[in-house]
C-alpha cells in the first residue's frame, strides 16, 4: 500500500504535467500566430518555461520510483521550476498591465482599452 505522501506527490505531478504542456502548447500557438516580425522575447521565455515544467513534472515522477533523485536534488528541481514559472507569471501580467478582454468588434480603437488590447504584441501576434 502506499503511502500518503506518495499518493500526494502523484497525485501533484498529475495536475503539474497538464498545466505544463497547456502553458507550452499556449506559448507555441502564440508564436506560431505571430505575423510581424520576431516573436516577443516573452513568449519564447514562457515557452521555455512549458519545456522545462514539463521536464520537470516528469523528474517529479520519476522520484517516486528513483531513490537517488529524492531529496535535496528533487527539492532544487521543483524551486527552479516555481521560481520560473513565478517570473514568467509577473511577466506576462506586468506586459499584459492595462489590458482587459472585451468585446472589439462594436469597438473603436480610439477608446484606450480597446487601443491597448488590439496593438498588444502578446494577444495580436503583431498585426497591423
């Protein structure tokens, strides 16, 4: 039988390898969309951050059946993964600052909010 600890570590890296694979495939899509220009710096950084949580969710699970990678090497890894994945969240919320989902189509791009989301090189790939 296993124990409660284990059960919560797998159950963690469960819910981890999702959420990794969502923010690469996400970060991907939003690279692939982009059509002026280099993609911004951001999005390869949150890319990479997908990759890396993804490799990192599957080290997670491998320590549950690899005694040498428990301990402190399993504690470095997933601090290296939150620290990451933390940075990558102000990012792109410090990027992302003023813009709000709304409805465009009935919009005119004089009003600010509208202006902002439309032109962000996140959301819009940088069309023109």
């Amino acid at each position: 039988m296993a124990s409660n600890d284990t059960i919560l570590d797998l159950a963690l890296r469960v819910i981890q390898m999702p959420l990794s694979i969502t923010v690469l495939g996400l970060s991907i899509s939003l690279i692939q969309g982009n059509i002026i220009g280099r993609a911004p710096l951001i999005l390869t950084f949150s890319a990479f951050v997908g990759g890396v949580s993804v490799i990192g969710a599957l080290s997670g699970l491998a320590t549950l059946w690899v005694q040498r990678l428990q301990g402190r090497i399993g504690v470095v890894v997933d601090a290296a993964i939150a620290a990451f994945n933390i940075a990558r969240g102000v990012l792109i919320a410090a990027k992302l600052k003023g813009v709000h989902s709304k409805d465009v189509s009935n919009s005119s791009t004089s009003d600010p909010d509208t202006f902002k989301m439309v032109y962000s090189d996140i959301i819009c790939g940088g069309a023109e």
